[in-house]
C-alpha cells in the first residue's frame, strides 16, 4: 500500500497522474517480491526489495537516465516514492545497487521472464490477449566498444591482459615487463589512420601475446587473458619454422561470425546487410497489432548475433507459447519467412505467417528473359519435370548436400539443339532444376499466389506500423547503442526498455471521447465578417 502522506502529496503535485503513477494505480506495481524468490539465497541479510529495484530499472528506461539519475530520482522524485509505495523521507539506495540488480537479470534468461511477469499482469487485466494479430521486424544495435584496426586490437587485448594480471597476478610480471613494455601498453591505444611501421608493431603485439600467455597457467587466467589467447589464435600462426607471424587471407582467417573485434566484447561481431555496415548485434522486436484501437505492446524482445532472422523465429513463437500469447496471425518481412517455417508454424503452433518468400535468385528471374523454374511442369506423382519445349529431365534425384531439394537434371543432347538454350542455361552445362517437396512446393506457390490478391496486401500493410515502434525503441529510448558490454547485459537493456514502452503506451491512453468543432481562427472570424466563403471539412454547418 502506497503510505498516505506520500499519496495525498503524489495527487497534490500531480493531479493528472505520471506514467509511473499509472503503474501503481492500474497494475498494482507490475512486480511483488514472491515472484523472485528463487533469485536469492534463503540465508544471509535481507537486502532490497527485488520487485521496487525491478520497477525502478523501467522507470530508468522510460526516461532515459543513467543510474546516478534514476538514484537521485527515487530520492526526490514523488512519484517514484508513489510508483514505489516509499515514504516520503526514505533515503533511497545507492546507484550501484542497479548495476549488481542488471547482473542477476542477466542470467537464466530471467530477464525474458522477468517480461513475461509484466505481460502475465497486462494480460490479467484484459491488457492483451492470445490468438491476436502480431508483427516483428529487427534492426542493428551497436556496441559499446569503438572499431579498432587489427592493430589496435591485438595491442588493446595485450594492454587490458596486462591490467588484469597487475591486479590479479602481479608476480608474473616482475621479469617480463621492462621499459619498452610500459611504453607500448602503459596507455590505452590510440594510433593514427596511417601509423607508422604497422607490421613490425603487429610481430611485436603478437610476440609480446605469446609470451605473456605462456607466464601465466591457464586455470589462472581471467577473462581478458582469455580474451587475448582468443585473439592471438585468430590473427597469428606458427608457421613450419616456428616462429610466430600474422595471418593473411591464404593462411585462412575466421569468418564475420566468429571473428572477435574488441577484447573488451568478445560476443560483438561485424555484420553487413545491404549498405549497413556496424559491429554489434541485432534485436528483433514483436508487438501486437489487433484491430480495434487496443494498444499496441510489445510481446517479445529478442537479442541475438549478427545471423538471419530465420533463425530467430521459432526461439520467438517459443517464448511466446510459453507465455499463452501465441498470434493467429504474425505479419513478418521476406527476411523472417521461407517455406519450411510457414510449414512448420502452422504444425506446431497453429500460427499463420503473413509475408513474401522470397523469389527464386537465378539470372532468369533477375534479367526477366528466360524460362524460370515456374515455367517447367512439375510431375510429383510420375517424377518427371517438362521442360517449357517438351523435353523430359533424365534423372529425379535428391543428394544428402541439398536436402530437402530435389534435383532434376536434363540431358545434354536434349538441350544443345534446343533453339531457347540461351533463354535456359548458359555455359556448356545442361539446364538442371531444383524443387522442394511437394508439400512444400505447394506451400510455396499458394504463397506466391495469395500475394498477388488485394485483401492479403491490406493484411500485410499492417506490418508496417512496428517500423515506427523500431523508431521509437532506438530513437526514443537510446536503444540504438548498448549501453553495456555482453550480449546478455544489451539483452537486458533491450527487454527493459520493451516494459517502459508498453508502459508508456499503456499510460498515455485516453477513452474515447467526442470533440467538438475547432475554433476558428482569427483570419477565418475576419472573413466570416466580410462575408467571403471559405472551405473547411471539419467546419460544422459550413
């Protein structure tokens, strides 16, 4: 219960409410300290109550403040001590409380439950419901870590090994560093766009790597030494003669995907989509979209490396299973759809993908002079495939490389006399055309003919409104940048930010009402008095 004096001075202040009045006021504060119960110790002192942390992080979100901010805001703010049920002279804690309260969010995926708490209250009060309409979309968040050279990293990593072994292990660098050490990683690394003498200064780097990770054991090494071993096996070899040297593009590097870019931030990658070039992750964003006027919340808030957004789909339908808020429909771009998962949706969680798979990728489709693989006559049941002259394929096979496709291959005699051979195929190889089953191909071109009729295009248009949540979350609420090293600490940034902005949705909504004619302007009473006519469609009697 919100203490009296604090109420009567909250309503004082502010008559019309606060968003963080709202929550205590419509939801009962979105969390109670039971449910995270499992998240503590039964034994030592009690500490803060975990729920009034929990709503404090939103509320950090909602406003964009740093932790000194939201700490002095619960000091002196009244309607944080409203939201919070404080009275009106409790201290507060102190900031860094929040930063310890981040870390044990950040692991057992509690902060996914943590949402699916807030959403299990909204659903509770007929907030959202289940088997509506949802949409997602995803876009880049960048690290909290700028792009360094290959250069600067190697040299950063040995730099911040060196900081964490004087703390850690100090004894293991009497000997090893001398006067030329101090001067190379004394300072963090700052080099030119041109520095001078780049390979020698990388030989070094990595020489001065291997010999600092060779004075250390590895059951005592920490996560920057962990870091630099990482780093130097990416970038540097040991070639036939056993000297240490860094690798080129023939010795084999690692792909986007694996390859480390700051020592500070082992799970950040570079990615490239289009023209987008950045190093960070990608969030993928899922709200609701029902017809109505309802607002719309956010459901799902996923946080993954730099891959495609196929593979992010079902860990979404998942989670929202397991929070009985599973759509009927889930609008999505090209990027999240291909045929298996329009299938498999469908079987296992009775949800209809809405969205374009993508158009077949060779030169014929492309150029729009050719025959495609539509123009071929595919016969599942006496396995042959027609090609748009009569000609039948040869051979029906489907090779373990390029499952679940089947291949059917024609015969170079049926194509070499062919007079649309240049409209087929190019080079001396015969035409080959690749299928999916045929259920799946089935699927495929009830897809493709579905997206031609004017009712699924005005279903799909719909997917456009979580473009402007994605605005709202990067631009509004700073999620475009991490404010956090680690995957797992940016995914808590992420779903914090998803509660404050259905908390903010949610707070800003207003009954309907019937508003009246709007008051002309002083030009529009001049004319009126002149009697000149002038149009105006919301102008009652006009």
């Amino acid at each position: 219960m919100v203490p009296e004096l604090t109420a009567r001075m909250a309503r004082a202040s502010n008559p019309r409410g606060t968003t963080a009045m709202w929550v205590r006021d419509h939801l009962g504060g979105l969390w109670n300290d039971r449910d995270f119960v499992s998240w503590y110790p039964r034994d030592g002192r009690p500490g803060l109550s975990p729920a009034q942390l929990a709503s404090v992080c939103v509320l950090q979100f909602l406003l964009n403040l740093s932790d000194r901010q939201v700490a002095e805001a619960v000091r002196c703010r009244i309607d944080f001590k409203y939201a919070l049920a404080l009275e009106l002279d409790d201290p507060g804690f102190h900031h860094s409380v929040l930063s310890d309260f981040r870390e044990r969010l950040g692991e057992d995926e509690r902060a996914d439950r943590l949402l699916s708490l807030a959403l299990e209250r909204m659903r509770k009060a007929g907030l959202v419901t289940e088997r509506g309409r949802q949409r997602t979309d995803s876009t880049q968040v960048l690290a909290a870590a700028r792009d360094l050279t290959r250069l600067e990293m190697v040299l950063e990593a040995v730099r911040a090994a060196l900081e964490e072994a004087a703390r850690d292990v100090p004894e293991i660098l009497d000997g090893l560093v001398d006067a030329d050490w101090a001067t190379r990683y004394g300072r963090p690394v700052r080099l030119p766009s041109q520095p001078t003498h780049p390979v020698t200064r990388l030989k070094q780097a990595g020489a001065d790597a291997h010999r600092l990770l060779e004075c250390l054991p590895s059951h005592r090494r920490g996560p920057r030494m962990e870091a630099l071993r990482q780093i130097l096996v990416q970038n540097f070899l040991i070639d036939a003669r056993g000297l240490l040297r860094p690798r080129t593009e023939k010795d084999g590097q690692p792909k986007g995907a694996r390859r480390i870019v700051s020592p500070y931030d082992c799970e950040t990658r570079r990615a490239i989509r289009g023209n987008t070039r950045w190093s960070g992750y990608l969030v993928h964003v899922t709200e609701t979209c029902d017809p109505g006027g309802n607002a719309n919340l956010i459901t799902d808030i996923a946080t993954t490396s730099p891959t495609r957004d196929t593979q992010a789909l079902p860990g979404i339908h998942t989670r929202l299973r397991q929070r009985r808020l599973l759509p009927r429909q889930h609008l999505v771009d090209g990027g999240y759809l291909s045929v298996a998962l329009l299938e498999s949706s469908a079987v296992h969680h009775q949800i209809q993908l809405i969205g374009p798979v993508k158009a077949n990728g060779a030169w014929q489709k492309k150029e729009q002079t050719g025959f495609t693989r539509d123009d071929f006559t595919i016969d599942f049941d006496h396995r042959h495939v027609i090609c748009p002259n009569g000609q039948t394929a040869k051979t029906w096979i489907t090779p373990p490389a390029m499952a679940p496709y089947t291949v059917a291959r024609f015969h170079p005699q049926q194509c070499n006399p062919c007079p649309d051979r240049s409209a087929c195929t190019r080079g001396t190889s015969a035409r080959t055309v690749n299928f999916l089953p045929r259920h799946l191909h089935e699927l495929q071109i009830r897809n493709r003919t579905d997206q031609q009729d004017l009712q699924w295009r005005q279903l799909y248009a719909t997917r456009s409104g979580v473009e402007g949540t994605i605005c709202e979350f990067v631009n509004g609420h700073q999620a475009r940048r991490s404010r956090y090293h680690g995957l797992r600490k940016t995914h808590v940034q992420h779903v914090l930010t998803g509660i404050a902005i259905n908390l903010e949705r949610l707070a800003s909504r207003t009954p309907p009402r019937c508003q009246g004619p709007r008051h002309p302007t002083v030009f529009q009473r001049y004319l009126d008095s002149r009697g000149l006519t002038w149009e105006c469609w919301w102008r009652q009697g006009k």
